[in-house]
C-alpha cells in the first residue's frame, strides 16, 4: 500500500499576504466594514474615555486644597480622650509620618480701626499645620503666622466688619479677643497686625499663631493633620491614630465613594457604546461569511493542491484580525479627534465666560487604548469561529463541482 502523501502548511506569510489581498480586492467592503468597527469602537473608547476624565476632574475639584495624603484627625466628645500636646507627640513618632500640624480653634471678637466688635471663629495653628494649608490669598501675602502678632482673615470677617476693599486692611492692627476658661485671666486680648486676606469659607475667620496662649495652661488642639510618606501608608497610619480612640477623615474615602459612583457610570456610558459594537460585530460577521461563499470554489482549489483545513481557518482568522485591528485604531483616532474638537470648544465657552483656568475633559491612559484594541481582537476571533469551522468543513470536490 503506497504511503500517504505528506503535505506542509501553507506558510504563515502566505496566507497573511492571501487575507490581505482579499480585503484589498474587495475594497468598498472591507472599507464599509472597517468604518462600521471604527464607529463601534470609537463610541466606546469615546464615552470610556469622558467617564474616566469627568472621574479625574472631580476628584480633583473635591480633594483640591488638601492631600490624598493627609489624614485629619479629631477627637470624639470626651473628657478623657484629648488631643493634648502628649497624643501630638506620639502622632508625630509615628511610622510613616512625613509632615504633621495642629489646630485650636475657639469662638472671639476682633474690632477693626476702632468699628464694634466682629464675632469670628479663631483658629490659632503651629508652623506645621500652615505648611499643610493651601488657602487662596486675596489680599497681602501668604503670611505664616509663625509670629505671635501677626493673623491673617478671611474675606466674610471683612464684610462683616463693613470692609469692601480687602487690600485696604493690609498692615493696619486689630484688635482681638478670646474668652478663656481660666478664672485668673478670663479674657485674652492682643493686638495684631493684618498681613493677608485669604478666601476660606463663609463664616468670618481669624489666623494667628498657636503661641499665643502660651503661659496660659492651654494645651489641646481641635484638630491634628498627618501627611502619611506614600499614599499606600494612609490606611495603617489611620488605624494607629484611631487605635488610640480618635476619629480620622482622609480625601481617600471621598474618593473612593468617587470610584464606586463612577464604576456604575462607565458601564452605562459602555452600554451604550455596545449598541454601536452590535451592529460592527454584525457587518465583520456578514463580510466574513459572504466572503466564504464567494471563495468557496478557491478553497476547494487550494485544498485540492495540498492546503491543510487549518490553512483554510487560518485564512480566515487573519482576515477577522486585519479587520479588527484596522477598525479598532481608525476608532481611537476619530475618538481622540472628537475629543480634542470637544474640549476645545468647551474650554472656549468657558473662557468667553470668564474661566480662566483650562480644563480636560476625557482620559486617555495607555491601557485604555490597548484594551480596546486587544478587545477587538477578540471580537473579531470570535465573530471568525463559524466561517473558519466552515472553511475547515469545506469538501473540495463539492466546491470545485459549483458553477
């Protein structure tokens, strides 16, 4: 009995160059097809892309002046539980602990060139906690109250003292006054000097040194802030402070509950997008398949003349993945374009109204973009599974016999 013949595979090159002729020759569907992926994909990446910059540009806005971190920490209402300048000690012993700062704040007065008294909240703070503050000047320097008769305040303690330009106040002396629960000196009162005007809220505010009640027997804090060196050190820094019974508040929980809220919005903006994939998943599916009627005889040609099946599969393969790759890069490129035509008019709407500052809208991390790509592959291999398994199945004899 004469052996049977032993036929080689087509080569990888060949039956690449074969896929890419193919798609050239049929040029007005294979275009068609390739701008339904485009299309597809684009809407996706499109509407991934603002989920994810609209997610950055709010976290941004909400952790703003202060770190991702910083952790502040206070205390529960307790009598035993303090934070004294012992508890601050230890805090700042901590592992991990890159800066660390502290506040007292207290109800007082303040009279301004000689006008009745103004009721301000006093946040007396030490050179640290100054260090961590990222306060917006209006008026004057960013003065560091470092020095006992110096304090800076807020644009609602000069409208409430009848002040309209904050500029004017620069330099001039006020005069301030804290109740204290001391029964030798119930009152502190001290003159200071005005050096800035800064934009903190809308209750009237003074800022001075903590070094003002020295000799007085105060030695609490309302509030500490800790700076962790790495962001990975906020939660054990967080669990050593609260070990010790007080409470702690990080611009990570904001953010967090920013990412589950954003997490739903990018499925639902994905959702979307799917509907345009639908309709490219179904026209790669059509041009594959009526390309295999179409070549039906040629294949039973080429497995006639020793073409393996899997020759035959892989020919399809390659044209699902040209397809696929083709349309998956010509959609990030018209996303990216609609998203620079985007911001651009946005942020020149902005601008006409009086924004200063630019902003950006979407997102475009690297992953992203590979992903997409990497999933259309994928699409594209599964969409290929059927025409390939029937080019597979494919008897030559049957095919070179159709007219």
């Amino acid at each position: 009995m004469a052996n049977k013949p032993h036929y080689k595979s087509i080569p990888i090159s060949a039956t690449f160059y074969l896929a890419w002729k193919n798609i050239t020759h049929k040029r007005l569907r294979s275009i068609l097809t390739i701008l339904g992926v485009a299309i597809g994909i684009g809407a996706v990446y499109f509407l991934l892309s603002f989920g994810f910059g609209l997610r950055n540009l709010v976290t941004e806005q909400v952790v703003g002046s202060q770190s991702i971190k910083a952790i502040d920490v206070s205390t529960v209402n307790s009598k035993i539980i303090q934070l004294n300048q012992e508890n601050y000690q230890k805090m700042q012993n901590f592992n991990k602990v890159a800066k660390y700062g502290a506040l007292l704040s207290v109800p007082g007065s303040i009279k301004i060139n000689q006008s009745g008294a103004t009721s301000v909240v006093v946040y007396a703070v030490d050179k640290g906690y100054v260090e961590l503050s990222n306060h917006s000047i209006v008026a004057g320097s960013y003065s560091k109250p470092n020095e006992v008769d110096t304090a800076y305040i807020n644009t609602a303690t000069t409208k409430a003292a009848g002040i309209k330009d904050p500029k004017s106040i620069i330099g001039q002396k006020m005069q301030l006054i804290i109740p204290l629960q001391n029964a030798n000196q119930p009152y502190l009162e001290k003159d200071f000097t005005i050096v800035g005007v800064i934009e903190s809220g809308s209750g009237s505010e003074v800022y001075t040194s903590y070094d003002i009640f020295s000799g007085l027997e105060v030695n609490t804090y309302s509030q500490i802030k800790l700076v962790a060196q790495e962001r990975s050190d906020v939660g054990n820094l967080r669990k050593q402070v609260e070990s010790m019974g007080f409470q702690t508040v990080s611009a990570i929980d904001t953010v967090d509950q920013i990412d589950k809220v954003f997490q739903i919005f990018n499925i639902v903006l994905g959702a979307f997008g799917a509907i345009g994939m639908v309709i490219a998943i179904l026209g790669m599916f059509n041009t594959l398949t009526i390309s295999l009627i179409e070549r039906t005889k040629e294949i039973g040609l080429m497995m006639a003349l020793g073409g393996r099946k899997r020759d035959m599969s892989r020919l399809f393969i390659f044209e699902a993945l040209l397809l696929s790759i083709s349309g998956a890069i010509i959609g990030i490129i018209f996303a990216r374009t609609a998203e620079l035509i985007t911001n651009g008019v946005l942020n020149s709407y902005a601008h006409s109204r009086g924004v200063n500052e630019s902003f950006n809208l979407f997102a475009n991390p690297w992953w992203l973009q590979i992903a997409m790509v990497i999933f259309m592959i994928l699409i594209g291999l599964v969409v290929v599974i059927l025409p390939a398994l029937r080019a597979e199945k494919t008897n030559p004899i049957d095919a070179l016999r159709q007219e």
